[in-house]
C-alpha cells in the first residue's frame, strides 16, 4: 500500500521519513512501513499489513489513495501508478 493512516487519522505516504507504523485506510488493522531496494531505480516505500492479520482486506495489494483522503473521484487511479 501506498498510504495509511496516523494515530490522528490523518493520510501519510509511504517514504522515507514516514513513521515506521500505521493503520490500513480499509480494515483498521495495523500496517508496518517496509523499503525495498530496486537497484538503479533506487528505493520504493510501501505499507504492509503486519503477517497474519486480516488477510480478506482489499488494500492489502493496493496502492490506491483511501477513498476521501482527497479531491479524486473514487476508484481513479493514483498519480504515478
């Protein structure tokens, strides 16, 4: 997942910098911030549900921005994805 959720509520983009955990947008459940290496292309940051939990969630192979987190009809795809 591109995006979560802070303690606050609040959208945060997967990246460096981010806090290291959050709440997934769909199921509440919490989320841990991982960083793959993509050789020349460098490094990509993403949201992962902890294992185990809520495995039916639909954000868990999403990068899509949480429905209302901003100005885009639902279901239009992020930028850049």
């Amino acid at each position: 997942m591109k995006y979560a959720l802070d303690k606050s509520g609040q959208v945060i983009e997967a990246g460096e910098g981010s806090p290291t955990q959050g709440h997934c947008p769909q199921c509440g459940a919490p989320v841990i911030l991982r960083r793959r290496n993509n050789g020349k292309r460098g490094v990509t940051y993403f949201w992962r549900h902890q294992d185990g939990l809520n495995l039916d969630c639909p954000a868990r192979f999403s990068a899509a921005r949480p429905a209302g987190a901003d100005d885009r009809p639902e279901g239009e795809p992020a930028e850049g994805t």
